[in-house]
C-alpha cells in the first residue's frame, strides 16, 4: 500500500466515525476496536480534533471542518475550568484551537488558545525552572516538583504565544524548560528517564523516575519518542544548537535499540521476563519526528537515513497494525501501549492514531503542521 492510499483509507476511518463520535472524542481502545470516550477533562482530548483539523486540511473537505469546529465548544468552556488544567494544555489545544487559527484565522479560537498558554506559563517554577507534570493535592506531593519528558511537545504552545503576541515571557518558560529537561532528563547516552523530581521549594534537582516506564533506569519508548519530536520542534521555534543536538542523541539511542522489525516495544530496556507488549503509538511519534528532525539537519546523509528509518517504521506500522481492514474500527492503529503498569496495553490510542496520521503526511512531503 502506498501512503497515499494509506492516506486516504485514514481519511474514510475518520470520516465514518465522525457521527459515531458525535460531541465526545476517542479515549482509549476497546478489544472490538471501539473507543471509550472521553467525556470530560481527559489529557487525550485533543487528538480527535487535531486528526479532524489534519484531514481537513489535506483534503478541503468541509465535513471534517464542521466536526472539527463542533468540539470548540469544549474546548472553550473547558479554559474556564483551571482545575482541569495541567501541564497537558498544549497537546489539548495545539490540536484544537492553535489548528483552527493556524487553517482559518479565527479570532475566538486564537484568544481561547491565548488563555490556554496563560495558564500553562502560570505554572512555570522560576525556581527549578520547569513546568510541574500533573497536579498535586497537598505540598508534600512529589508532583509539586515533577518534570516529565513528555512535557517538551506542550512546550509549542508557548513558542507559539510567543510568536502570536510578540511578547517574550512565553519563549523564554519554554526555553528555560527546554534546558532543564537537557539537564536532568536525558543522560549521557541519549536515553531518557521519564521523569524528574526537584525540590519545588529551592529547586533542586533530586533524582530520576519513571510513571510509565518499565524502571527508573529504563527508557519508556513514548518518552523517548517525545522527546526526539518536542526538542526538534524546539530547534524549529528558536534555532538553539543544543535543541537540534539533543533531538539527534535521542533519535540515534532510539534507532540504535529498536527491534528488528521496527515497532518499538514499550520500553527500550525490558528485560527478557518482562510483558513484550509493542507500543505503535511510539513507533508513530518516533517516525514523525525523525521527519521533522531530517526536514532540519544540515548533513543529507544524514537525513536520508531518518526518512529511510522513519518509512521503515511507517511501513511495519501500515503492514502489521493499521485497522483499514476492519469495517466497524473507530481508530487507526492497534496494539499502543498506554500505561503497562496500570494494565493498559494492546489498545488503540488516539495519539497513535494522530501521530500515525502525521507521519504519513511527513511522509508525502508536507511540513505545514500546528505545533
Ligand atoms: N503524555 C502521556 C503519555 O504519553 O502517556
């Protein structure tokens, strides 16, 4: 199958579950390829919206501009509502309101995404120089002092602030975040802890950890795929050297310790006891950033050699995990792993979906996205 054609059977997924998703959206997949949904205040509630506004963009076709526009008001009432806010404000509306604005220029979607990037820079530590991960119920809750890798694609909503308003607080939370996360997060040899506790008080850095990985010590393969993703798109936004450094180490740790048939396993450091289970939505994230970072680098050869990583991915992707074939799929991609230790494994996931969507497009050419 060519991506065109892979294209194009996404697009008839999307759109016959359109009707079936109605005002919700997509949370985490069932064993019938069903979705849950989301119904209220999820962190994934963004990626429905971003392959709407995605589709809707590649084809012009209104359908998906209409159903798009049908999940602003959500999006809308949900900015009046901080106590649903966390460090996840960019994935939700990057995809949702950043999109519209970015393919429209509609005014009520470019404010509403203003006052998400408020809230998101009101969390900034000027202390440890980081945005807390999650939210916390008393002072002595780690997550006071909590980074997350995940944490550098939120990071573009503020990059994007920055450039809608001209004003330089928002660049420099985000950049300052960036540097802290070099710091802490990513070790010597490219690989990633999850996550990263400081002292919230006096901001100093304490130790490494996971939440979704499979040890402290390991390398969860979505983090690791975030990364490489969020810090090339940090080099985009400030063409800071250690950004497009940082995206390469990452990139070149992933290739170096994905399986043979390029889908990636949850975690890059399981032991052989450990549950194998794939994770498809690292292996979608991990293609569309080794798109966007070759888009960048200055050695082609280098370049070529992400695009062919990236098609590999892609290809076992479309081969091994696409759901074209299943008449009642409401999602794209089986077998993401979400949170193994929680017992979420083997689903569709609608950030596998996105990413793979995303991918695709990377694939054919395209580098107009809404990061
Ligand atoms: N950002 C949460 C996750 O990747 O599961």
């Amino acid at each position: 199958m060519t991506y065109s054609e892979a294209l194009t059977q996404a697009f008839d997924v999307i759109r016959r579950t359109i009707p079936k998703m109605g005002a919700d959206r997509p949370a985490i997949g069932r064993s019938d390829f069903k979705y849950a949904r989301c119904h209220d205040s999820h962190w994934v509630d963004g990626f429905w919206s971003g392959q709407l506004w995605l589709a809707y963009a590649e084809t012009g076709d209104r359908t998906f501009l209409e159903a798009a526009r049908a999940q602003r008001p959500y999006f809308i009432q949900r900015l009046d509502r901080p106590e649903t806010h966390d460090h996840d404000l960019g994935f939700l509306y990057i995809l949702s309101l950043v999109a519209d604005t970015k393919l429209t220029g509609d005014e009520v979607a470019c404010r509403g995404a203003l006052r998400a990037a408020d809230s998101l820079a009101g969390r900034y530590n000027p202390r440890g120089r980081f945005i807390p991960a999650w939210n916390w119920r008393s002072e002595s809750d780690p997550n006071r002092g909590r980074i997350i890798i995940d944490c550098m694609e939120n990071l573009n909503l503020l990059f994007w602030a920055a450039e809608q308003t001209s004003q330089t607080c928002y660049r420099d939370i985000a950049v300052a975040h960036a540097h802290t996360t070099i710091d802490t997060i990513v070790r010597a040899d490219g690989s990633t802890y999850h996550s990263y506790i400081f002292d919230p008080d006096t901001g100093e850095p304490l130790r490494g950890e996971t939440v979704q990985g499979y040890a402290d010590e390991s390398c969860w393969s979505r983090g690791q795929a975030w990364g490489i993703h969020g810090f090339a798109m940090a080099y985009c936004y400030t063409g800071d050297e250690q950004f497009r450094a940082t995206a390469v180490r990452l990139a070149e740790y992933a290739l170096a310790h994905l399986p043979d048939d390029h889908v990636p396993y949850w975690d890059y450091r399981l032991p052989d006891d450990a549950p194998h289970y794939r994770d498809t939505s690292a292996g979608a994230i991990t293609a569309a950033g080794l798109f966007l970072l070759a888009d960048v680098l200055d050695d082609a050869s280098q370049a070529d050699r992400y695009r062919a990583a990236a098609c590999a991915i892609l290809d076992a992707l479309i081969a091994g995990y696409a759901l074209f074939d299943h008449p009642e799929a409401e999602g794209l991609l089986a077998q993401g792993a979400s949170h193994v230790a929680e017992g979420l494994a083997d689903n569709m996931l609608p950030y596998g979906d996105y990413f793979f969507l995303e991918a695709l497009l990377r694939a054919q050419g395209r580098t107009a996205f809404f990061w």
